[in-house]
C-alpha cells in the first residue's frame, strides 16, 4: 500500500493511481456484482490474461481494496471481494455506469439525423 507521502497530491490523480487501468476498473466492475473465484474474474473479462489479472488482484489488495480469502481445503480455494473500503467505490462506479448509458442513448440519438 503506498503511503500518503507516496500518493499525488490531486485526488482525482490519486483515483486514477489506484484504479486508473481498464483491466482494475473491470475487475472491481465485477467483483461489485459478486464475490468471485480467479477463473470466475478471468472469464468475466474477455482478454484478460492470468498474469494481468494476477498482478492487478495483488496491487488491489495491496492497496486494500480487494480483499483476498484463501480456505484451508484440498484442492485450496480462493475468492476475492471488495472491502469495505472497496465498496465505497459503489457510488462512483454506479455514476459511470449511468453516464456510459446516457452516452450511448446520445450517440443513438445523434445517428437518427
């Protein structure tokens, strides 16, 4: 986790340090929709290849935002969340979601003409 000297000084530039790649966004995209397996996020997101995905996870935790649970069984399972600090995430990634939709009906409606 990087410490508050180590982050930018701008919040929206401390945002785009801690979620600011396409392959963070769509991993905290789904894991806001569910707790998930490894296969589960890397199937989830055509493209992904399992080192992006491993090292992507590994920043996310590090930087408390994904939170990582390992059971104690043969073969082992692990699952992945947002934590709590993750999920206050939920607002912004809900503003987006509504924004790509408004977006997108603009374009539509641009095309009509």
């Amino acid at each position: 986790m990087l410490t508050k000297n180590e982050l930018p000084a701008c919040p929206v530039a401390t945002m785009v340090e801690l979620i600011g790649n396409k392959w963070k966004l769509l991993i905290i995209r789904n894991l806001l929709a569910k707790t998930s397996r490894f296969g589960e996020l890397k199937n989830g997101i055509p493209g992904i290849s399992q080192k992006v995905l491993t090292d992507n996870l590994r920043s996310l935790e590090s930087d408390g935002l994904v939170a990582r649970t390992a059971y104690p069984e043969v073969p082992p399972r692990v699952e992945y969340s947002l934590s709590e600090l993750g999920n206050t995430l939920r607002p912004l990634f809900k503003s987006m979601e509504e924004w790509g939709n408004t977006y997108k009906d603009s374009l539509g409606a641009i095309s009509e003409f």
